[in-house]
C-alpha cells in the first residue's frame, strides 16, 4: 500500500470479554444496568447469563478504524446494526474489509464466527 492508496482491510482488534471489563465499563458510561453486571438477575432474563454492553462492541469497532493507517472516524460515517448479544466472557473481534464503493464492511465477531454488529464504514472521502 502506497501513502495514497486506502488500506484494503481493517486488520482485527480482539478483547476478551470478562466481568471486570463489564465492571470498568460500567464506571466509565454510568451504565449500571443489572443485565451486564448481576449474574443473578441475568439468569432471570432471556439472556441467561450477564451480556456486555452493546457499546463495548462498538467501540472496539472504533479503536480498530482509527488504529488502522489511512483511516479516520472523525470525518467518516457508520451504518450499523447490533445484531446478537456479546456474553460477559466471550471474546469479540473487530474487522473490516474494502468494498468497490470506497466504503468497508465492518463487523464485531465470536471466534465461532457470529456477528455480534455488523455494518458500513463510510470514510470521509468515500460517496
């Protein structure tokens, strides 16, 4: 890759999910919802088990966008969709790869392959 030319791909930024990530994240958002931190009250919801935060997730998406040279969120745009819940625990990948338009696929992964988000990263020079 030239200095001009986009990057191809967003390489994968792992995190290993763990109740003190839930925990830390928690204090961060002001985001104290039982549903990520009592494993208690978890097991009484359709879930089972405490989830991380969906914006865990994203961020994770984020951090892997702008540690990617060539690449920028401040001037870009995400279409995204959250489309399953991340288990306090499991471990989630962010990746991104180049479409034609300019734009890349992006998505939040289990090692066993189930997308947790997914969506379009739009950079601020794509259309």
């Amino acid at each position: 890759m030239d200095s001009l030319s986009p990057p191809e791909t967003i390489p994968p930024l792992t995190l290993q999910t763990s109740a003190q990530t839930a925990r830390a994240y928690a204090a961060l958002t002001c985001d104290e919802n039982p549903i990520h931190l009592d494993a208690d009250f978890a097991a009484r919801t359709a879930f089972g088990v405490p989830i991380a935060h969906g914006t865990m997730s994203l961020n994770l998406l984020l951090q892997a966008i702008s540690a990617t040279p060539g690449l920028s969120i401040g001037a870009g745009r995400l279409d995204l969709r959250f489309s399953a819940p991340v288990k306090v625990g499991q471990t989630i990948t962010a990746s991104g790869t180049r479409c034609g338009d300019g734009s890349y696929a992006v998505s939040v992964s289990t090692p066993e392959g189930q997308a947790t988000l997914k969506g379009v990263f739009y950079p601020g020079n794509a259309p």
